[in-house]
C-alpha cells in the first residue's frame, strides 16, 4: 500500500504540493472550506479531536487507511500526535510535541538547558491570588504580559501595566512574563533526522502587519540567531518538521520566544518561494512524509507582505497599489462589507507581497503604502 495522509487544517500550498506527489488524503478542518480542494475527502468536526471517543469517531469516517499525519495549524498539532498513535501512523515523539504546543513545558524545559528568555512565571488558577500578585510584582515587575498558555497568532495577550490590571484578570492557565522592549523575528527551519536541512530568518518589520525575508542582519547576529536556533531544536530533541522559532532582540542580548513545530503563517511560506525560487509547502510534505528534497542553498531575491486589518468598521473604499518591489495583492472584502476587530494575527483582509533585490526598496514601498491605508473604514 502506498502513503495515504490525513491532514488537520486546510492549507492550500500543502493540499497542491501532496496532489503534485500524487498522494491521496483527507482533510480534517473545524471550520467550512470557502473552495474545498476536489480531490480530496472533507470531514468536518467542532474541534480537533484530543479524546478516545473523539479520535475513535474521526478513525471511522475516514475513507482511506492513512499512513502519515500532518498538522498545518497550532490548534491541531497535539491531535495530530495523538491521531498517529491512534492509527498506527509514522509517529512523532509525543513529549516533544507538546513541549512544542504548550508554552508552560515549552518554557519549563528550555529553561534546565540555559536557553536565554525572559523571565516568566506560570498560573493555573489566578483570580485575584493576592499571594501569586505579590510574586509577579517582586519577581516580573511591571510592564509584564499575560498570554494563555494554549493560544498563539496573539490571541488572549494582555499587557499588564499596574497592580489594578492583574486583580481584574479571571483566566486560568496563563503564562506572566516580563515585558521586553526590543525587535522580534523569526527563524524557520527544516528538519530530518535529527539534522537541520535549511534555515531562513525572518524580519518582523512591522509586527502583527509586515514580514521581510532573509533578514538583512549582520554577520554577528546570524550567528547568534542560527546557534540559539539549533540550540533548541537540538533540546528539545526534533528529529522531523518544520519550525518556526520566533526570537528577541533586547537591550540584553538575543532572547527566545517560543518555538511551533508546524508551517508558519504571515504569508512567510509564501515569501520562501518569492525569495529563495523553490516550493517551500512542496518541501514540508516531503519531509513529512520522509522524502528526500533538494533545498535552496542561498535566496535569490528579498521577499515582503504587507497584511491589511484598518480595524472594525464598514469598508468605504479600497484603493490601487502600486510600488517598484510589488508583485501582488489581494483584498478579501469589498465596499459596504463590515469588518469585524482582529484577534490575532491569523486574522486579515488583505495582502501584498513584493519582492526585489533591494531590501531598502521593498521597505520603503511596505511603509509608504501603509501610510495612504488602501482600505478605508468608518465604524
């Protein structure tokens, strides 16, 4: 019998890439497909599955006898874990995938290998425990962040700025750390056997809104980027995937963020293929189904997006872009429709994407088109 896939989360890039491959497979997603792919089986469920009775219901629908199983989204990296075990699938380490899905063993495991990151403490429970208030005071000190510990793309992050803000906190599970004045990026990687097959490190030129890659930095801070990077992975002992490790550059030096062992969003697949002329979700489901790929050795160009949320409201106009480096844009609502507040960064309604030999160029172009807001809105 031939590789058969079951894939949590729709991503289009690797549906392509495993129909170019010619591998059947099925799409496990917690929400309707706008353009459902024809060639595969759609199963539609609430939420990914953790429990037994859960994994046996989905195990029972499938119209295929999968051999692999690929996570594409954060929400659907721990099921996909559990569903390879279920079904008898190449298997990941489960300890290791949930140090890479939960930031409370993420941080707590990193911390015994003397990765650099700001400091941090964990609550259960936290409702007004005056007790854990006092600590994060002495030991945090303000400004400090919250963020739930099973939540990215920014979603469920507060910025707590007094002892007033943390009294009117409720939530449980969530991960306090210190505030950290700085620039953020990322590094993605490609990973079998245990070795790292290719890297890339992206700028966050704008967070939330504008991603650049390769980062143009110097020599010195590549090397510290691609150490701490293979520090991690190396720790937390990945031996397939693809990571994306987001990282701080702080008055104190180069800090860790958290690590996710699947494809990032941000356009930056996208921007892999713009900037280094190869098929970056080609290459993810190759290494996920154990396939050799011949990796890019160097990038040919920059790449750049520019993601569009002018915030809730009704549209009122959308404007032209037009700039040296841009190659493509694509709005994703129209006059009159109304624009719900985003919630996190996986959250948009437009894009472009440029790409140039000049890197000055495509961030000059990203500035200026944010500055004229192509997308209008009254609320």
């Amino acid at each position: 019998m031939g590789m058969q896939v079951l894939v949590l989360g729709n991503r289009q890039g690797l549906n392509k890439a495993l129909e170019k491959l010619d591998v059947p497979y099925t799409l496990l997603v917690n929400q309707p497909i706008k353009f459902p792919p024809k060639r595969a089986q759609i199963i539609q469920v609430k939420k990914f599955p953790l429990r037994k009775s859960e994994l046996e219901s989905v195990a029972k629908d499938l119209n295929i006898k999968p051999t692999h199983v690929i996570a594409t989204i954060e929400s659907a990296v721990l099921s996909a874990s559990f569903l390879r075990r279920h079904l008898a699938c190449r298997l990941s380490v489960h300890s290791v995938i949930k140090k890479c899905a939960l930031k409370s063993e993420m941080k707590s495991y990193l911390r015994k290998f003397e990765i650099p990151m700001t400091p941090f403490i964990l609550s259960e429970d936290f409702k007004n425990n005056q007790e854990l208030i006092n600590q994060l005071a002495s030991e945090i000190g303000y400004p400090m962040v919250a963020k739930e510990i099973d939540n990215s793309g920014g979603r469920g992050i507060q910025i707590i700025q007094s002892k007033k803000d943390l009294e009117r906190i409720n939530n449980r599970n969530l991960i306090f750390e210190k505030f950290i004045e700085g620039s953020e990026g990322s590094i993605e990687s490609f990973i079998q056997d245990g070795k790292i097959l290719f890297t890339n490190i992206t700028e966050y030129f704008d967070k939330k809104y504008s991603n650049i890659l390769p980062a143009n930095f110097d020599k010195e801070t590549t090397q510290k980027i691609l150490e701490l990077n293979e520090k991690v992975i190396k720790s937390l002992k990945i031996s397939w995937g693809m990571t994306h490790m987001e990282f701080y550059q702080s008055k104190s030096g180069l800090l860790f963020g958290e690590i996710a062992l699947r494809p990032p969003g941000g356009y930056i697949m996208r921007l892999l293929k713009d900037a280094y002329d190869f098929d970056p979700w080609l290459a993810f489901a190759s290494i996920e189904l154990g396939l050799a790929f011949d990796f890019p050795i160097k990038s040919e160009a920059y790449a750049g997006c520019l993601i569009y949320h002018p915030g809730e409201g009704e549209v009122t106009r959308i404007d032209d872009v037009s700039a040296l480096s841009h190659i493509q844009s694509k709005f994703k609502v129209v006059v009159g429709q109304k624009i719900k507040s985003r919630e996190g960064v996986g959250e948009d309604v437009g894009y472009s994407i440029f790409s140039h030999s000049n890197q000055k160029q495509i961030k000059n172009d990203i500035q200026n088109i944010k500055n004229k807001s192509p997308i209008k809105v009254r609320n």
